[in-house]
C-alpha cells in the first residue's frame, strides 16, 4: 500500500487525497537550502521543469514567506508574465532573508523525492 508523503498514513488504491490530513496523492517534495543571494536565480532554474506546481519559499524559523502556483499553458511553457510578480517578490525577500528554504512540489511518475539540497 502507498503511504501519505505528509502524515505517513496509508492511503487506499487509486486515492487521489489522504484521508488522514487531506494532502494530495502522488506529490512529491525536493527541499533546497539557499541563500538569500540565490534564492531568484534557483527558484527561476527550477521553474522550467514540468513536473513543478508548486514553490514554497520558507524562512529559517520554517514559516511560509511565499507560496508560488506555477501554471503551464498549452504550449508546454510557463507563462512568464504571470511569474513576473512573483519573481519581484522573490526580490524583496531575498533582500531581508539572509538564508531560507525551498520546496518544491512536483507531480507525475518522473517526480522523484529527493534529499534537502544546498546552494
């Protein structure tokens, strides 16, 4: 049986959402440690895979700072004018964090859950 990535409780065949904690199913999570320097350029590296949905951008202390939807379009690619708020914001934090942390969520069955990585 397949297990929640969040809380670890089994989740019955073909469950598209635990129902223990209400996480979906089949998402996986790569976490990197940057530096507030390289937070634009690594979240701006990562955005071209299409496996990614979503962007969480976290401070030291493990709260939520920003939290990025990333939407692709028919084409295969990520509307970058949609992103452009999101990067100026990315900005701004960057200028206040000296280090932070990035999740990312990705999906599909190349989505591969990998090891908190640094930058």
């Amino acid at each position: 049986m397949v297990k929640c990535s969040e809380c670890g409780a089994e989740l019955p065949e073909g469950a598209r959402f635990c129902p223990a904690c209400g996480a979906q199913a089949g998402v996986k999570k790569d976490v990197y440690h940057v530096s507030g320097e390289g937070l634009v350029g690594k979240v701006k590296e990562i955005v071209h895979d299409a496996s990614v949905k979503r962007i969480v951008v976290k401070d030291e202390g493990g709260k939520v700072l920003l939290s990025i939807p990333v939407t692709w379009g028919a084409a295969g690619t990520v509307a970058v004018l949609a992103l452009a708020p999101w990067l100026a914001a990315l900005g701004v934090i960057a200028g206040i964090v000296t280090k932070c942390t990035v999740e990312v969520e990705r999906t599909g069955s190349d989505a591969a859950s990998a090891p908190a990585k640094s930058s």
